[in-house]
C-alpha cells in the first residue's frame, strides 16, 4: 500500500523519511523531530507532557521507590497528543515509538478518532542498535524504498566499524578504557541505558551502571560519585547545551558534584540529547564519533568539538 500522508512522531523514522525523499508526504511530525529543516514549517502534533511531582518524599524510599512515588503523583508520564490536529489532518499512516502500552494507547486514541475508518499505526521501540535498524529498514520496505534504505544503512555501518576500529586501537595504544557515566535526567538522576551503552563500548570507553540493552537506571550522585567514572557526559533530554551548562553550573556551585573524580580531572561535557544519544537512526556515525573524541581526544582529535558536544570547564 502506498502512504502519501504520513504523521510521524518517531524521529529517527522522520530522518529516514528525508532520506528516503519522502518528506513531502509526511504532513506531521513530534515537537522532537526537529530534523531536517525543509519540516519546520508542518504541524507538530505532540508537546511535552508536564509533571508535576511531589517536593516531599516519604522517609526511607530508595531511588527506585522515589521514581514510582514522583510518577504516580505526576499530570502526564509522557508526551501529549494533539487529536484534534490529528483529526483534521486524517492521515493514513502514523509511525510512532514506545513500548506495547505506548502502543495500545496510541492505537486506542486513533481508533477512538476513527474507528473502522483509522489509518494503519506502527509503533517502534527498538533498545539496541541491531533493533534501531531492523525497525528502520521495516519501515523503509513498509513503504516500498527497502533497497534505498539497505545502502544507507549499510553505509553507516561502514563508517561505524572504521570508528570502532580507529578507537580500539587507542585503546591498545593508550592501554586504557576510560569509564564513562551518561547522565540523560537530573530529577532524579537518571543514566542512559538501551543502546547507547553499546555505543560507549565501541567508542572505546566502559559505560557504568547500565549493561547494553538495559533500561536506564535512577540513581544518586551519591553512588557515581562512589563508581568514581573517569569521565562525565551530561545528555540532558529536551534541554539545551546552554541551559545544561548553566544547570550543573548551579549544582557545582551548591556543591552536590565537587566530590566527583570527573569534575576534579576537569572531564565533564555536554552534548545534544535531542539529536545524537537519544536519537537511534541515521545519526549513528556522529554519536559514536562523538563519543570516541569524548573518550580518546589525544589519540582520535576533536573535531567535533563545538559542533556535538562541549566541555564544562
């Protein structure tokens, strides 16, 4: 079947869409895909949920039993959909990401606008890098480029295991293996798990806390501190570099990160969450370049510096 108008709220299928030369039938797309430009001027069909959690927790909670605490007493857990943008725009196909209760609930409100009438919804919700592009190259066939999409893909694997080799070997030059802690939330202090672990070790590093696949784990700064990373890799989700800089300014300040090794060595970064780390897609090849100066920058340089990632100090 053919699809000529496409909502897209799954942003690594949005990229494949302009790769694909499929962005004049995508008629809407995620307030977080923000690529490529020629979509800025399409309806967004999705905001930020807004949370509002509890100042006072009870006594006596760990990390794990906080989150649930916050979450139940939050207005929304998630993004926010617009369905009567949606019901205007009747498309036929929406492409969405989530797990099966995403997907149930998604499905749900478009059958809820439709009923019988509802256009066909696939939902992703690939946790490692091997599903990031089985579910692209599904897509692409879905919509009859799955040969265009085969190369690209194929590409970006190219250009991945020359990155990976390049780092193993200032791994074997340097004998070392920095370890990394990418921080992806801060109320609470959440690290990034999925697919990006698999990302840090090709990139030459050791990710702590989250073993590839896994999902991201809440945690104190407490227990980094006493993992004592080599370095710290700030990937704030729906936050800019300049407002992240600013807020671990403020918590250096007050004190809450001057215990940890990596901000005394000074090996503190940023980077843009939105288009590299949470982003699994066509992107891949500048995360893990990304990632391999972050870790290795003597020995793999910086020329990315400014453009994907900063430093704090």
């Amino acid at each position: 079947m053919a699809y000529y108008k496409i909502v897209s709220l799954y942003p690594a299928g949005t990229d494949l869409l302009a790769e694909l030369g499929l962005s004049g039938r995508v008629i809407a797309v995620s307030h977080r895909c923000d690529l490529p430009d020629s979509l800025d001027q399409i309806p967004r069909v999705t905001h930020p949920g807004v949370h509002r959690l509890v100042p006072v927790l009870p006594a006596g909670l760990n990390v794990e039993e906080q989150v649930v605490q916050q979450l139940s007493h939050s207005l929304c857990k998630g993004d926010e959909l617009d369905l009567e943008t949606l019901r205007v725009l009747a498309p036929d196909l929406i492409i969405g990401r989530g797990d099966s209760a995403d997907s149930a609930v998604l499905e749900a409100k478009v059958q809820e606008i439709w009923g019988a009438a509802a256009p066909d919804v696939v939902v992703y919700n690939p946790q490692t890098l091997a599903e990031g592009e089985e579910a692209l190259q599904n897509l692409a066939e879905r919509l009859g480029h799955g040969d265009r999409a085969a190369r690209l893909l194929d590409s970006q694997r190219t250009r991945m295991t020359i990155l990976a080799e390049k780092a193993a070997d200032a791994v074997q030059a340097t004998g070392q293996r920095p370890t990394l802690a990418v921080v992806c939330g801060l109320n609470p202090v959440r690290l990034q798990g999925g697919w990006l672990p698999e990302l840090v070790e090709q990139a030459g590093g050791a990710n702590l806390f989250v073993a590839p696949g896994g999902p991201d784990k809440y945690t104190t700064w407490l227990d980094i501190a006493a993992a004592n990373p080599d370095k710290l890799l700030l990937a704030l989700d729906n936050v800019t570099l300049e407002d992240a800089h600013r807020i671990v300014n403020e918590m250096h300040q007050e004190g809450d990160l001057r215990t940890l090794r990596a901000f005394r060595s000074k090996q503190v970064f940023f980077t843009d969450a939105r288009r590299l780390t949470q982003r699994l897609g066509l992107n891949l090849g500048d995360t893990l370049q990304t990632l391999s100066e972050i870790l290795h920058p003597k020995e793999l340089g910086t020329r990315y510096l400014g453009q994907t990632w900063s430093e704090y100090f």
